[in-house]
C-alpha cells in the first residue's frame, strides 16, 4: 500500500507540471496562455494577425482553455513555432491547425519563399479538483 500511495504522490506531481494549478483563475490563465503562444509565435519570426480566447470547457477533472490564432509567415519559422509550443510548461496542446499557401511578394533578384498563412487552435488545462 506504501509502493501505491508514493506511485500515485509521483504521478500527482508530474501532472502538477503539465497544467495550471487549480488556484489560478480560468481568465487569467486564458490572457497568460494568449500572450505566451502570441510570444512563442512571434519569437519563431510569425505574425500574428489574430488572436481570441475560447470559452472555457469543463471536461472531468480539467477546464480546457482554448486560443484561436491565424498567423502569416514562412513555413520554416511555422515549424519552428510548434517545435517550441511542443516544449512548453505547462502543456500547450494544438487542438486544429489548418495551413494554407499565401501570394509572397518578392523581388525581380530574390529566392522565391514559401510564406503560408496558418489557422490554429491551441489548449493548455487547469485542474479543478
């Protein structure tokens, strides 16, 4: 009974790290979640054109907190941006992403860049219990 009770101590503290805690307010949680992912985005060379935050869902023990974003940029710094949002703490889970090509602007002498525009869904959770 001791081996279980430490197992579930363990487990408890690893899910402590992957979700807000229950103290923290739902809508602070939501501006918190909004300005990171908008800063992850941003630091990866996107623009952000658009950003909302979702109603909070109730499913079992967690609130899904949700942020809406469209961004503009090239697919590499795309790919940079969900490496990065991959690592984040607490979890930053993408619920949607839709890509699609965008017209790039380029000079008579410049390469050719493929710039997309990007629609996601990310989430992170909020213990209730």
């Amino acid at each position: 009974e001791e081996t279980l009770e430490e197992a579930a101590r363990e487990a408890a503290t690893e899910v402590d790290k992957l979700v807000y805690p229950v103290s923290a307010d739902s809508a602070t949680v939501a501006a918190e979640l909004q300005s990171k992912v908008r800063d992850v985005l941003g630091e990866a060379g996107l623009s952000v054109t658009n950003s909302q935050v979702m109603p909070v869902r109730e499913q079992g023990s967690f609130d899904y907190i949700g942020v809406k974003l469209t961004v503009t940029g090239g697919l590499p710094a795309l790919d940079t941006a969900l490496a990065e949002l991959a690592v984040y703490l607490p979890l930053v889970l993408v619920e949607a992403l839709e890509v699609y090509p965008a017209r790039a602007r380029r000079g008579r002498d410049e390469p050719e860049q493929q710039l997309v525009t990007a629609s996601l869904q990310v989430l992170s959770l909020r213990a209730i219990q």
